[in-house]
C-alpha cells in the first residue's frame, strides 16, 4: 500500500517550561495541588500551546458524516437512512451538539464525508465527499487505497485555515460503532468480542448478531494489519476524515478536544500514522460504548468526565469544553501568593 506522508508534529515535551508551569500553579493563592485536576489539566494546555499563558480563542466543532456498506448485515439498530436524516437535524440546529455549541459559543459545521444521499449547498455544510457509503467490508474492503488516502487529506483540507486554537471533531453514521469495534480489534489487538457494544441501541439478539459479522470482518481481512491498510480495509470514511483532521490540527499545534469512541478511534489511527498526535489529546469524557475503556488505556488516557454518555456528535467534548475554560483562566487570573500580599505556606 502507499505510503502516508504525515506533516511533521512538534514534540511538546519541554522540561524548562514544565517547570515553569508548576511553579505558577503552585504559587497561586491556595495549598499545593487544591485544585487537583484543574492544575493538571492547565499544565497539559500550556505545554500543548508551548506558553505559559495558555488560551483559547475560536474553538472549533466539525462534524463527520458517512454512511456504512456493512449496515446491510443488520450490525445496526437504526436503518442507514438516518445518517442523512441526521445531517439535516444538525443543519437545521436541533442535534443535541448544536444546542451544546450554541451554549459554549463553539463555531460548528458538518463535513459530509460519505453520506449515501446528496445536500443542497448549505452555510454549514462541507462537502468532502468521497463517495456514498463505505463499501461492504464483508466482501471487500471498506475503502480502496486511493478513497482512504483522499479521506485522510480532505480531513487534513478542512482544518487547514481553520480559525481558532482548539478543535473538536464529531461524528454522525450509523454502523460506525462497528467500523471503530472492527479497528480497535486490528490495532489494539484486541477481541473483537470486547470490543463491540450495544451501539444505537441493540438487543441481546441483534449484539450477538453483530459480534458474528464483525467477527467474519476481521477474517475476510486477516492480512491488514499496518495502520493505512486497516484504516481501508475495516474503517469509515468519516472515521479516516477525521484521523486526517487531527493529524493536520496536531501539525499546527491546536488543542484536540476528544470525545468518545469512535473520535478516539480516529485519534488511534491518526497516531498510528503521525506519532506525536496524542500529545495534543484532552480526553472530554468516559463512554459507556465497552471498546471505549480500551481505547483509553491503549492511549494512556484519562478523561475529565464521565457521563455515562454515548451519543457522539462530539457532544461530550462540547459538555466538557467549559473546564478547559477555567484552567486557562486560573493560570491568567488568580493571584499568587505574592500579588496578595498573603503569607506562604511555612516549609
């Protein structure tokens, strides 16, 4: 298979300035560690951003949309057509993502990437389309090499230019919980029977009938096993976008604000592809989807919420993006120690 050429990504380790951020958290007006978490995750943003006064500015929300070939073994709970129904929900700002963005001031549009049915044109409405659906992984590879290869740079194309410091990406298909099961399975060598959840919404009945699709899956292509050739063979259209997304947002240094299982299977296969991208990862939040906690662990992650959530859009990552807020403005504005005129901690 072709090779993926992968923009350079900045390594953001830096022990001078780790030191440096320390030191202000530390010397604010409260014991050591008080804010737990919030410290921690100010820090991550400083070193993302290389400052010591990190910040966010236009943040960003792009929705993926593809549709599955797979879905036609009934591995869903929800017929394909609600894809594009779903576009439409989110063009008309009535998804639970919009009404998030819209409460956080977050700036989103949707990017079709392979829904199966075509859009009017639409202010809010990329079209990136590589074609209508992924292909029957059952009988051959999701994408060929020249779609999965033009996925991954449309993907890059939509952030390049994007305002802003901080992106989110979301996702919209229905049969793309098997696609993400079907990758982690590949790359994380993982059982493809730990892998696989109830997705939209199945029954004990239709879960055992997917695990045995998702199962005849990864034999059909037993051979695929480097990134770029599983990515093709058992992945989405909008999961490969969104894989280009963060590698082109890692590139220019923007916070990835992730969300569950299937945005954290791109940003698998996005470091997969470009090492270096995970450093710009802040995990929004824990899903209940069961891959999603072996997700984590193989990024050695560890999200700032946990919700309960599994609904996708990037809607956890929009619930979380408020945090991201209060770290910044902790290191920006509450006084040390110093500035107060308070007394230290005696030693």
């Amino acid at each position: 298979m072709t090779r993926f050429t992968a923009p350079p990504i900045t390594n953001i380790a830096n022990d001078v300035l780790r030191q440096q951020l320390q030191q202000i958290l530390d010397l604010k007006t409260k014991p050591l560690g008080a804010l737990g978490r919030l410290e921690a995750l100010a820090l991550q943003l400083g070193m993302i951003q290389g400052t010591t006064t990190p910040h966010i500015e236009q943040p960003q929300i792009r929705v993926f949309a593809a549709d599955h070939g797979l879905t036609k073994h009934g591995t869903s709970a929800y017929p394909s057509a609600v894809t594009a129904q779903m576009v439409y929900n989110f063009l008309q700002g009535g998804a639970a993502i919009n009404v998030l963005a819209r409460q956080h001031n977050i700036a989103l549009k949707v990017v079709d990437a392979g829904v199966d049915a075509d859009f009017a044109p639409h202010p809010q409405l990329l079209n990136c389309k590589i074609r209508r659906g992924s292909r029957d992984a059952l009988t051959e590879s999701a994408m060929t090499e020249s779609e999965c290869l033009a996925a991954l740079k449309n993907g890059m194309e939509v952030v390049k230019d994007l305002p802003g410091n901080l992106l989110i990406v979301g996702e919209m298909g229905i049969g793309n919980t098997s696609a993400a099961s079907l990758l982690l399975a590949r790359l994380g060598d993982i059982p493809i029977a730990d892998c696989i959840g109830r997705g939209t919404g199945l029954d004990d009945v239709g879960l055992q009938h997917k695990t045995h699709i998702l199962k005849q899956v990864l034999a059909r292509h037993s051979e695929e096993k480097a990134p770029l050739a599983a990515l093709a063979a058992l992945g989405g259209l909008e999961i490969a976008m969104m894989a280009g997304a963060l590698i082109g947002a890692a590139s220019e240094r923007r916070i990835l604000l992730m969300d569950g299982f299937i945005a954290s299977i791109a940003l698998l296969v996005a470091e997969r592809l470009a090492p270096g991208v995970a450093q710009y990862a802040v995990f929004a939040h824990h899903s209940v989807e069961p891959g999603h906690a072996h997700l984590l662990e193989l990024l050695s992650a560890k999200p700032l919420l946990d919700m309960g959530m599994r609904l996708g859009e990037g809607s956890g990552a929009a619930l979380a993006y408020p945090l991201l807020q209060s770290a910044c403005a902790i290191m920006k504005e509450m006084a040390s120690f110093s500035d107060a005129g308070i007394s230290e901690q005696n030693h």
